[in-house]
C-alpha cells in the first residue's frame, strides 16, 4: 500500500497538482491538469504491443511512459488510472462502461460530490475540462474549433449519450452506462485493442490539450486549435517522428520504434 501511496504521489506530482480532501474544485483541477498533461494517444500502445504487452501497462510504467516519453495512453489507461487516483484522494467514485459501435468498447467514471453525479473522461481525445453534469435537464454543449460535444439528459434507464459533431456532421459518439464495473470485466475487450486488425493497431491518434487550444494527429492530418480557430495540414508518415516530436514532445526515435512498420493507416471513424 506504501508504494501504491508513492505512485498516487507522483501522479500528482506530474500533474502539478497537491494532493487535498476531495472538493468539487479540486475535482476540476485534477481534470484540467490530466487533459493538459496527459495525451490521449495510441503511440506508447504501439509500442507496448511490440514489447509483448496486451493490456494495460502497470501504474508504474504508466507514470513512467508520461513522465520520461511525454507519454498518456487511450481510454483504458487514462480514465483507469484517473479513476484510481480519485479514489485514492477519496472520492465517491465508480468505474463505468460505455457502448460505440460495439458494447463496452469505452470506460469512463462517474463521481459523486455534493449529492450530484459528474462523467468524467480524460480519455476520449475530447475538450472535457470539467466534470460533465449528468442531472440535465436538456442539451449540454461544449463548442472546440470545429466540432460540437453534446451530452444529452440521461434517459429512462441512466445512461447518458455524449455525440461529437465535426462541421456539423455526426461523427462519433458513446453511450455510457451507469452500473458500476470492475476493470477486470473489460479483459477480453483490453487484449482485443491489442490485436493486429484493431483500430489503434493500424492507425495513428493523438491530442495534445492546451490552455486555450489543442494539437491533433489523426493519421496523416495535423490539426492545430487556438482560440476556438482551427487549421489542418497533411504530414507524411515520413515525417511523422519529427513532427510528433516537436509538437508533442515524445521523442522522435520511439516514434520510429512504434509506427516504422506501417505501410498505410486505417481510417479511425470508419
């Protein structure tokens, strides 16, 4: 438990943040923090993967990948670990899945403070700097360059459904579900994303959050997102490494060790 505690503190410490008694403004705080610290991104999965992982990588490593690498992870790992530190620090908090295309392809947690319930999700590449409200009464819209979040009113049996919009065409969007899970109920879906036809097997995802903006890869586009403006390139996977590098940080010859055998990338919305 010693080192547990140890590992919780230098999550923290990454962070930037001091550990305290649970509020809902350090509820916020943490969430800023993680979305601005934390990438969601598929190249440390990639590079598992080629290591002989095919699950999530333990806390330690997980730390270490973000601290050494400029490191964060995809959904399992950035909303696991969260969870856990939350729970941690005290909060009232439940581990959750949610429905794609396909059931529980997502987790996310819910939190309760002050008596209200609050989604939490630092690992879908989404602008959610706050905890989300799931006591609405009607739509609830976060605009971000140019696309669109709505998080709808829970429906007759809980669940909440969050759509993402990208110039106004419905592109994604999940359904969470809110019986509390264990994560072990999510193995078999954990080692799937692993497999060699699996989305982030043969496709490349990143997003940096910033204080007012974000930088995106999403396979061969860059998207950079000051002040609610957007504007795209195209890159190539040649050089991809450097410019992964210069605009996130992760050093450009684990880059090379993660994508170098990729050849062409599968669509992510597909």
């Amino acid at each position: 438990m010693m080192i547990q505690k140890h590992l919780f503190d230098k999550y923290l410490h990454l962070l930037g943040v001091e550990r305290s008694f649970p509020s809902y403004r350090m509820l916020c705080q943490i969430i800023k923090a993680h979305l601005i610290k934390v990438p969601f991104e598929n190249i440390s999965k990639l590079l598992y993967k080629k290591q002989g992982l095919n699950y999530i990588p333990d806390l330690s490593t997980y730390l270490d990948g973000i601290e050494k690498y400029k490191f964060g992870g995809t959904c399992y790992a950035n909303n696991y670990f969260l969870y856990l530190l939350l729970k941690d620090l005290g909060y009232d908090i439940k581990l959750c899945g949610a429905d794609m295309k396909n059931p529980d392809i997502h987790i996310i947690s819910i939190v309760k403070i002050d008596n209200k319930e609050y989604l939490i999700d630092a690992g879908n590449a989404a602008p959610f700097f706050e905890p989300l409200p799931t006591f609405l009464t009607e739509d609830y819209i976060i605009e971000f360059g140019n696309e669109e979040y709505i998080l709808k009113p829970k429906d007759e049996t809980g669940k909440i459904k969050i759509e993402q919009y990208s110039d106004g065409k419905l592109q994604h969007w999940y359904t969470a579900k809110p019986r509390e899970r264990l994560i072990g109920e999510f193995d078999k879906v954990i080692k799937a994303s692993y497999s060699d036809d699996a989305i982030f097997m043969n496709a490349i995802r990143i997003t940096k959050f910033l204080e007012a903006g974000s930088v995106v890869i999403k396979n061969l586009s860059l998207t950079e997102t000051i002040n609610n403006e957007s504007s795209t390139v195209k890159i190539t996977l040649k050089d991809m490494p450097f410019i992964i590098q210069e605009k996130f940080g992760i050093p450009a010859e684990v880059v090379s060790e993660a994508i170098g055998h990729f050849t062409e990338l599968r669509d992510i919305y597909a």
